[in-house]
C-alpha cells in the first residue's frame, strides 16, 4: 500500500506540473477550446470518481471518491459557464441586418 501511494503521489505531482506548464503557454484566442477539451476531460474524470465510489472498498477509497465526483463536477459546471461567459464576449449587442 505504501508503495502504491508514493507512486499515485508521484504521478500526481508530475501531472499537475505538466498541466500547469502546458496551460499557462496557449495564448489568449485558444481559451475557450481549451476549456472545452478539460471540461471533456473532467467529465471522464466524474466516471472514473463515480466507479472508485461504487466499488466501495473500503471507507476512505468511498470518502475520497466522492470527494473527487463533487470537484470534477464542479470544474465541469464552471467550466461550461466560463465558456459561456466568453462565447457571449464574441457576439455583437448591434442589430443584425436581414
């Protein structure tokens, strides 16, 4: 079990940084894609929390999980609105002539 940690802990670290650094170079124009693609990405990450719960292992793999489904669904609800928020930047208050 031990080794089993430090291993998740490792991946996690280094996943966290390779997103951070990743993340912060897209320039400005390529935000709202990018949102659309983490926020498919979330999404299989709400399936992947959803099964940890389900199999219900053991006390702390069910309080963990359900951790991990309410933040994964609240990126992805933030992220669709973040998306919305910018899309509707985009649109013109004019008149459109017919």
């Amino acid at each position: 079990m031990g080794s089993a940690l430090i291993d998740g802990l490792f991946v996690f670290m280094l996943a966290g940084f390779i997103g951070f650094e990743v993340i912060r170079r897209v320039s400005p124009l390529l935000h709202t894609p990018l949102m659309s693609l983490t926020n498919a990405l979330d999404a299989i990450a709400v399936v992947g929390a959803i099964v940890l719960v389900g199999e219900h292992k053991s006390n702390l793999s069910f309080i963990l999980g359900m951790i991990a489904v309410v933040a994964a669904t609240s990126n992805v609800v933030g992220g669709f609105l973040i998306t919305d928020r910018m899309l509707r930047m985009f649109k013109s208050s004019r008149p459109t002539k017919p």
